[in-house]
C-alpha cells in the first residue's frame, strides 16, 4: 500500500508517563517524512501547548482539542468552538458540583479554579504553560473542556446533548478526569476533512492512539493502531495493536505494515 498520510495521538502514543520518548519514536517519524508521508500530530491538547514538541520532532501540521481545530501547514481546515450555551451549562453543573472544569480557547487554558492541588497535579502532569483563571467573556471561544475532580457515576451530568460522551483522561497520576467529546466534533471528524482535502484514500491513512478520544479517528483510517498500554475498550475500534508506548510502539507499528522504517 502506498501510504500518504500519519496522525498520531501525543500522550500514551508518543510520549511515555515521564513525558520524553523513544529514540525509535523519532526515527521513525523522521524515516516516515523522508517517503513524503505527511505526519500530523493529533491530541486532545491545545495546540498552543505542543509547539516544542512539534519543532523537536519537526511536525508541521495538527490536529487539536480532540478534532475541534486542525491546522494543515498554517492553513486553518477545521475550526469548531462549541455551542456558547452548552459551555454556561457546563460551568453551572461543575460549580453545583464540586467539580472543577478546565475550558481551552485557541490561545489559553482557562480554570474554575488555579488552587485546588487537583488542578495544580493536573497542570504539572500535562506541564501546560498558558494558564489563566476563567474569565466569562470566551465562552464562545471554547474549542474543548476537561473536567477534574468528576467521578465515573457523575459523569452524565455533563452528557446533556445527545452528541456529548465523557472520554476518561487515562494518564499516570490523573483520576476522575474526563475530556468533554462531541460525536460530531472529533479526531474522526477531522481526519475525515483533512482526507477529503487532501484527496488522500483512507486506506493510505494510518493512525495511532491509546485513549478512548482517539476511537473515532483510528475508525477513519485505513491502518488504525492501539498502543499496548491503551485504554481496554479501544482495541475493538483498531484494526492493529502494537506494542507500549515505552516499548518503540509507533516504530513497531509501522514496521507491521511493511514501511521501510
């Protein structure tokens, strides 16, 4: 197969818990660039907190905020704020709750609160950088939430439209965090207009991720991998699995599907 394209999910994909990656991680991404197969990183992150590890490993286009922004070398493809409303809901609920809600724009990350050691651990251990207390005027800039401090049997306060599911963080020393995803807006939904720009086969699209917010996008590709340490539920939406994201996961994918790595 000639393939053409490559989307890879950052934490528990390229990233190990300690944050670094395997020399095998890079080469490969490099080798994969080097047979012109366009590499996109895709992330539930913001994209304003992945720029140093775009330029280390010399990525040049994105897919953010779980598929509500993509961006294809500077161009802007996909822009998708959620509904201004729907975020006041959010807030109200996670304020009658307890939970604490972190709501990311283009340009900031914006908390409920900046004190509680919950958001602290959770701002170390993603170590985001462009943090700021929540001010109401974005609330029609909301690209993506995660909520904080929200146990599994609460998490269908937040699932008040019928396009809304709660994607558990599945990260080391993160518990009771979920990513709010949209069944319309999602990885899926914007590797599918990314192809449909690109004019790329979804066969020649390979993807690999290890948490339940990359289910759809490993479902639009043609050759989807899950990572050895990803969440149970995602192996049934993959085609392949390889191994750990410690254990050169993307380099052995690849080489799987016969590239020249």
């Amino acid at each position: 197969m000639d393939y053409k394209i490559l989307f890879l999910d950052i934490d528990g994909t390229i990233l190990k818990p300690d944050h670094t990656y395997t020399e095998s991680t890079k080469h490969a991404i490099s080798k994969a660039k080097e047979q012109g197969i366009e590499v996109f990183l895709a992330t539930g992150r913001p994209l304003h907190e992945i720029d140093d590890l775009a330029e280390e490993l010399d990525i040049h286009s994105f897919i953010g905020y779980n598929g509500a922004f993509a961006v294809y070398q500077n161009e802007t493809i996909v822009n998708e704020p959620m509904n201004k409303n729907t975020v006041e809901q959010f807030l109200q609920t996670a304020e009658a709750n307890d939970h604490e809600m972190v709501l990311y724009t283009r340009d900031k990350n914006y908390y409920t609160s900046l004190s509680r050691p919950l958001v602290t651990n959770f701002i170390g251990t993603f170590q985001l950088k462009k943090n700021l207390t929540w001010e109401a005027d974005k609330v029609d800039q909301i690209l993506g939430v995660t909520v904080m401090n929200l146990p599994p049997s609460e998490t269908a306060l937040y699932e008040i439209e019928a396009n809304i599911f709660m994607s558990p963080v599945t990260i080391a020393g993160i518990e009771n965090c979920y990513d709010i995803i949209r069944t319309n807006v999602n990885k899926g939904f914007a590797v599918e207009k990314i192809l449909e720009l690109l004019n790329i086969n979804p066969k020649q699209a390979i993807a690999f991720g290890d948490g339940m917010n990359d289910k759809e996008m490993l479902q639009a590709a043609g050759e989807g991998f899950a990572m050895g340490n990803a969440h149970p539920d995602l192996f049934e939406y993959a085609k392949n699995r390889t191994t750990t994201v410690s254990e050169d996961g993307i380099y052995n994918g690849l080489k799987k599907l016969g590239l020249d790595i």
